[in-house]
C-alpha cells in the first residue's frame, strides 16, 4: 500500500486579502505545541487506521505558511514519520514557500530534510496587485528565491500565480506571464482569484476599493494564460496545474484520482479505507483534544452520490480523464450508469467528451468548461 501524508502547517504572519485557508498568526510557543500535537495525531492514526510500514511515496506540507516553520521542529517530524512508514527511495516532498521567508540557508535546511519540490506563492509581479492581495513579498523575492532553488540544484519546483486579478488586462497577464517563463519553473499553478466570503477581499469589493474583471473577461485571461503555457511548452494536465514533461505534482494528482492519504495538522483532509475525515479547523481545540488522547476528527457526512459526484467532477478536471475501471470498483457502478444518458450522449457528438482507452475525458475546449459539464452529467 503506498500513501500521501499532507501536514496543514497553519501560521502565518499575516493575512492576504483574498485567503480562507485556516491559518493564524505565527508564534514560537504555539508552533511547539502544535508540532507535539501533530506527534500525537500521527500516533493514533497509525493506530487507528492500520498504517505501520506503510510505504510513504509522497509528502506534502501546505498552509499556512509552512516556509516559516521551526527548522528543528520539522526535522523531529520528519524522524516520526520515518520510525512508522517506509519512505520510498523515489519520494515527493513537496514544501509550499512565501518567497519573502526563504533564504539559502532555510531552502539548503529543507533539501538537506530531503524535500524535492519547494512551492513558491509568486501570485503576481505586480507590486501593486501584490499589496492589494495582502502579499508580503515583491517580484525581486520571488526571482531571488526562485535563483536559490537553482542554485541548490533541487530537480523541481513549483510557482502559484493568480490571475482574474484587480483591474487585470490582458497585458498585465501577458506581463506576468513573460515574468515567470524567464524563471524557467518546470511547474504552474494558474488560478482565478475568487472573492471568499468574509474576507478583508470580499469587503474591498463591496465597497468598491477594487473592481474585479467580470466573468467574460476573466474567462478571456484563463484561456489567453493557457494558449500561452502551451506555446511555451507547458501541458494542461489538471484545470489549474501545469507542467513540463515529468513534473507533474505526484501528491495532487492522488487527491484528483481518489487515492489514499492521510493529513495532520487543523483542517487537514483524509481519506483512508474508503473514509474520509477532516481536522478539526481550530488549532487550540486540535491540540486540546489530543492532549487528551482523542483525535480531533470529523467524519466526512456526505452522502454516496455526493461523492460520486465529486469523483467526477474531479476526474473531468483531469487531462485524462476518469479512470472507468478504478470508478466502477470505487463505487460499484460504472461511469454511464451516475450520468444523464442524454448529457453524455450530446456532449460526445459535439466533441467536449472523449471517450478514450478506459478513460472519459474532455477536450481542450471542454476543459475550459469543465465545471458546467460536469453539472450537466449528473442528473439531479
Ligand atoms: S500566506 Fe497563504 S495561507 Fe497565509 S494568509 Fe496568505 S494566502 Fe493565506
């Protein structure tokens, strides 16, 4: 059995405008007891679960901030994690970095860990745009970090930039994008900012701080970002992620493809033995339930067809598409049988649905619409 182990690392020395991720501010003593709490999650759940020996082929630590952790903290982690599973020779250790909070000596900290694959948060070049998400960086951090990573020798990286942005036009994007294809990262993350609600974005635009494009124009930038990674030699392989031939991020696409893995830390997902939990999103009540010895997990309450449905929302996003014989043992009924017969039928005529050596995929163009075709394959 080969398993993904996120860790929700959730400081943060500030808050970006547009983020709803569980995160708090960073401090020194919570950070220890929040790493002990995460030892004593790691413990019951082995437990729980089964899961001594397994082999770990990719690990991924997410935030929060994690580039801000207590590099000593993380190494006793690391050595928990290698006493109860078997980390494979070929792993993944994927790390996501504020570019303002790395330096040479946290990133050689972190190859020496044996991370392969830092993340680095870039969002945008524009300083501006970068102050208005709240950012604490500028674009000389992120080239700078970006030069170490090289530097280091590390095999891959991966950089997020967002787009849809406050007042984007096409020429910031294209200005953007010229900016991050001269730092050669083998891995993009393209995303459209989303107002959240109750975030300081979300009143901005209430109250007219800032004007979002609308849904058109935004669409425009995601199609024009997209014919410009694949001119630049980039491939689609999930709606939001890019990458050069063999970097695709191993640890996402288990999510995208409904395999194990187990997260620690508050608000992390899990899905193991075809059950799914969450933590708890609410760091003093994780670490008080595991001072008592109780997990703090929240079984996942959703219905069959829920997750039916979400199985192939998520596998539509996938550039090649659903797996038909790894849904029919999932679930137990193959992939027809959970659509609308007449759905299915008129989007294969036009073209949006592959249907293609044991998978079920979209075109290019139905990517673009994957959401809604998706809605429009599950019957209600
Ligand atoms: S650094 Fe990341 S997790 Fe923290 S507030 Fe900003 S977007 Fe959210």
């Amino acid at each position: 059995m080969s398993l993904a182990i996120y860790l929700h690392y959730p400081f943060c020395t500030n808050h970006c405008s547009y983020c709803d991720f569980y995160k708090c501010l960073i401090d020194r003593d919570q950070e220890r007891s929040f790493y002990r709490a995460v030892a004593q999650e790691l413990k019951l759940a082995v437990k729980k679960y089964q899961l001594e020996g397994a082999q770990v082929d990719t690990i991924f630590i997410g935030g929060g901030t994690p580039s801000l952790t207590s590099p000593e903290l993380l190494t006793n982690w690391i050595n928990q994690l290698r006493k109860r599973f078997e980390l494979s020779e070929n792993l993944e250790f994927s790390i996501e970095c504020n570019p303002e909070s790395v330096n040479l000596e946290r990133l050689e900290q972190f190859q020496e860990l044996g991370v392969t694959r830092p993340t680095f948060g870039i969002q945008s070049f524009d300083t501006e745009i970068l102050k208005i998400l709240g950012r604490r960086h500028n674009p000389h951090h992120s080239q700078q970090a970006v030069y170490l990573t090289n530097v280091l020798g590390f095999d891959t990286f991966g950089v997020d930039l967002i787009f849809g942005l406050p007042g984007q036009k096409n020429e910031d994007l294209a200005r953007d994008l010229a900016q991050l294809f001269a730092l050669d990262p083998p891995h993009i993350s393209f995303y459209e900012l989303t107002v959240e609600p109750d975030t300081a974005l979300e009143r901005m635009v209430e109250n007219k701080q800032v004007r979002l494009p609308d849904n058109d124009y935004s669409f425009a930038l995601g199609k024009s970002g997209y014919e410009k990674m694949t001119k630049a030699g980039y491939k689609r392989y999930e709606f939001c992620s890019f990458a050069k031939p063999g970097h695709e991020c191993r640890h996402n696409l288990k999510y995208w493809e409904g395999e194990e893995y187990l997260g620690l830390g508050p608000s992390a997902h899990s899905f193991i033995g075809n059950k799914r939990f969450n933590g708890v999103a609410d760091l003093e009540g994780y670490i008080s339930s595991l001072e008592k010895g109780e997990l703090p997990h929240l079984e996942d309450q959703s219905t069959e067809r829920e997750r039916i449905t979400e199985a192939i929302m998520l596998g539509l996003r996938l550039a090649k598409g659903i797996d038909r014989v790894k849904f029919s043992k999932r679930f137990g009924l193959s992939l027809e049988e959970c659509m609308s017969r007449e759905q299915y039928h008129l989007l294969v005529e036009s073209g949006h649905l592959i249907p293609d050596k044991g998978f079920l995929r979209l075109s290019d163009e139905g990517m673009f619409i994957a959401d809604e075709i998706a809605r429009r394959l599950i019957p209600d």
